[in-house]
C-alpha cells in the first residue's frame, strides 16, 4: 500500500488530526482521510504538510549564484547584472544545462518545492542556429525534472526583440531568439513528454522582448488550459521604457491589450500603481513574487498589503536562485512588507490570524494556479506532493498544531524538511535526496567546464 499516516497534517481546511493518506501508482493522491484509524504497518509521521510550487524559475542562473557580487565602476543594477548573465548564457551546453537544472531541482526538492516553473528561454546553440531537435535544451530540463522527481511546468519563452518598439535583438541575446512559430514548435515536441510528471505552457518573456500582436498570437495559439507567463514591471526603468513608447505602464500596457485572466502568472509586477493594483487583483491572474531574487537585484517591495485587500492572487518563485528555499521566500516577503509598513503580521487579517499559515496556504494556491497542474494541496486528485517535518528538530519540540507553521517559516535556519515525497515517490529521505550524489558530481563537472570557459 501507498500510504503515510499523520498524527498532524494541514489539509486545505486547517490542521487535522490523524490523517490517512493513499497515493497510487501514478503519483495521485487517492485518500486523505482525518480522524482515521492507523493501519498495522503504515509508516508515520508526526507533522505533515504539502509541498510548495515554485512558479518561476531559470535553472541554468542556478550556476551564477554567488558570481555576481562584486561591484563594478559605476553604481550596480539589474541591468549590470542582465550583462554578466548574458556571458555566462553564452556557452552552456544541452548537457551542462541539464547537470545544473538536476542539481537545482534536487535543492529545491530538499527544501520543500516539490513542483517547479520553469521559464525556460535558451533555446539555440552558441552561434545562435537551432538545434537539429528545435526541443533541446527544453527536453534537457524535463530530463533533469525526471532524474530528480520534481514536478516541472515547461514554459518556453517567445523572445524576438531587445527593447520595447521591436528594437533588434543584440548579439548576447542570439540564444534567446525565437518568435511565435518556433515556440509553437517547442510546445508541440514536448507533447508526448506530458504527464502527471510534466505540463507545458508558454512564456511572453517581457513586453520588451514581445510584441503585443505576437503575445496576442500566442496566447490564441496556446491550447486554453495552458498557463502562459511573463515578465513584468520588475525595474522602474522598465515602467519608463513602457511609458516613453506607449503611454501607458506596463501592467496597464498588458491590461489594456490582452485580455488577461487566470491562465496568466504576472511575473514580479513590483511597480504598480493603484489603478494597477485594483485591475491585476481583479483579472484572477498570478502575481509571481520573487522576493530573494527581487532583493538581490535591488528590484523594490511588491504592493502585497494593498492587493490582498482586493483579494489578489499570488504566489512564490526563487527565479535566480540565490535561495532555493519556500521558508525565505516567505520569510523575506513578510519581513519586507514589515519594513515597508513599519508595523508586524502583515498578511493577516481580523479572520486569518496565523501569518506563516497564510503565507503557505496562499502561495499553495498562487503556485499551483501558475503551474497549470493538480499541485499544491492534500486532497484526493492532486498530485501526491507532500513533506514529512523533522519532528526531532529543537525548532517542533512539543508544537502544538497552531505553531508549527510559525516555527516552519519563522524560527532559525535550519532546514525542518526531513522527507519529501513528490508524485507519489520518496525523492528525499532524512533530508537527503535519492540522487544526490550522482547528481552533485554532475554538476561540478559542468561547473568546472563552465569555469574554464569562462577563465
């Protein structure tokens, strides 16, 4: 039998109590069941909760993580950044960008995301051709999904010009360059790989790197129940670009032009105004929040305390991945909107109480809304994702239900996710993941490859 039995387990409506949960063998939770009575020979666990989506990713920049962190002559940005990206972009192989995707996901994996975005937007060779198999690169990040046992949403990204006004793509983008036909391409080579273990959508990189009319054709295109995602109003020069060509804000831009409604994950969308605000809450899209990475590039506080008075939908993401932590993304979310307001418990309200509880239940729902597939609760239907916490940790010694999630996101460091089961397998157990080895010294040889290149 496929089956864990909880002492304490948080179902969509709160914490339950003696918990029953069967899975099958296609990685569908099929039982979930409180105040059930343990079955002879059924493993337990004392605190269970659903593992998180991760609604936006880059796995190759996985590999930049700590290289950018020296400041050069003038002062540092997001736009700094994006060029020291583009050379490392240059010369990652089908292989290497599989290596670093599977480590990735192993991390991820280890630390309670157990279904990923992948926003997915090298598609060429170094010189810029096409591979002889146009799905390439992205069949090498679903077979890095396979290896580590992480839910994936493939999103290839349509990406045609450097600058709002269908301004040429620079040479350091050569890589990225795609426009609709080529994406519809991609999407319909990974259609036979879909499964409970994979979706695929699409991705409108930006409104700098997409045209509204391309965006239109592609988001027609797209067969209905597949997400699409896009950048957005992550820097305010992108909010001056946007408004120097057309008039309008980004998100306006977006709003005013395509019609926008719960297929949609609004990636980053950190610069908005009121009006912004009061439309994207009321469209149903995601708002995909990526705080360690935003904070990292000095992007700026989304207006969360403003939006979820409206009832907005949202969601987290490691994007960059200096973090491959649901815990910090959540912390650092909370804490910014703390620093921002002057004042504690932000997402909270005369109903909702428990702060570290909605974070985790919100982004469930945010993420699994983004991700276009049955994640992110225990309920039967859903895939079964789920982390068993290490009720030995100091952090849970005598939890009570209504502190474990405070503890979870809010108390030390350490990493409380002791087991992880991810459609329906034990991808890690004891805080290890299955493949960590194997996978690891993968990794350091394409870093080492990598770095050689670089040098």
């Amino acid at each position: 039998m496929n089956a864990l039995f909880a002492r304490h387990a948080l179902l969509p409506d709160g914490w339950r109590g003696d918990v029953l949960i069967e899975w099958d063998a296609r990685g569908a939770l099929t039982r979930v069941q409180a105040d059930a009575r343990a079955p002879i020979g059924v493993p337990r666990a004392d605190y269970v909760v659903p593992g998180m989506a991760n609604l936006h990713s880059h796995a190759f920049q996985r590999a930049l993580g700590g290289l950018t962190e020296h400041a050069g002559d003038g002062p540092d940005s997001f736009w700094t950044w994006r060029e020291l990206m583009y050379r490392f972009a240059a010369s990652i192989t089908p292989e290497q960008a599989e290596a670093i995707a599977a480590q990735l996901f192993s991390e991820c994996l280890r630390h309670g995301y157990t279904s990923l975005c992948e926003f997915h937007y090298i598609q060429r060779d170094p010189n810029g051709d096409m591979y002889a198999r146009p799905a390439e690169m992205a069949e090498r990040i679903a077979a890095a999904g396979q290896q580590s046992g992480i839910g994936l949403t493939l999103l290839p990204v349509l990406y045609s010009h450097s600058g709002f006004g269908e301004q040429p793509l620079k040479p350091e983008q050569r890589r990225f360059r795609t426009d609709v036909d080529t994406v519809l391409r991609i999407v319909e080579a990974l259609g036979p790989l879909r499964s409970g273990q994979l979706e695929v959508g699409a991705a409108p990189h930006s409104l700098r790197a997409a045209g509204i009319e391309q965006i239109r054709e592609l988001a027609a295109a797209l067969p209905k129940e597949r997400p699409l995602h896009i950048h957005i109003a992550e820097q305010q020069g992108e909010v001056e670009q946007s408004l120097a060509f057309s008039g309008w804000r980004p998100v306006e831009y977006l709003l005013e032009n395509i019609g926008i409604d719960e297929r949609w994950c609004l990636v980053h969308a950190t610069h908005l105004d009121e009006d912004e605000v009061k439309a994207l809450a009321a469209s149903g899209a995601v708002a995909g929040i990526c705080p360690t990475t935003e904070a990292n590039l000095g992007d700026g506080l989304f207006p969360l305390g403003d939006y979820l008075a409206l009832g907005g939908r949202w969601g987290i993401g490691s994007d960059s991945h200096v973090s491959q932590s649901p815990v910090e993304e959540l912390r650092w979310l909370e804490y910014g909107q703390r620093l921002l307001h002057q004042r504690r418990n932000v997402v909270a309200n005369a109903t909702r109480r428990d702060v570290a509880l909605n974070l985790w239940q919100d982004a469930l729902a945010g993420g699994a809304q983004a991700a276009g597939r049955a994640v992110g609760a225990l309920a039967a239907g859903r895939r079964a994702d789920l982390l068993v916490l290490d009720s030995a940790h100091p952090n849970l010694e005598g939890a009570l239900e209504a502190d474990v999630m405070g503890r979870l996101v809010f108390c030390g460091n350490d990493n409380l996710v002791r087991d992880v089961l991810a459609g329906g397998r034990w991808v890690v157990q004891g805080g290890r993941h299955m493949a960590q080895d194997t996978i690891a010294r993968r990794y350091r040889q394409a870093i080492n490859q990598l770095r050689e290149v670089r040098a």
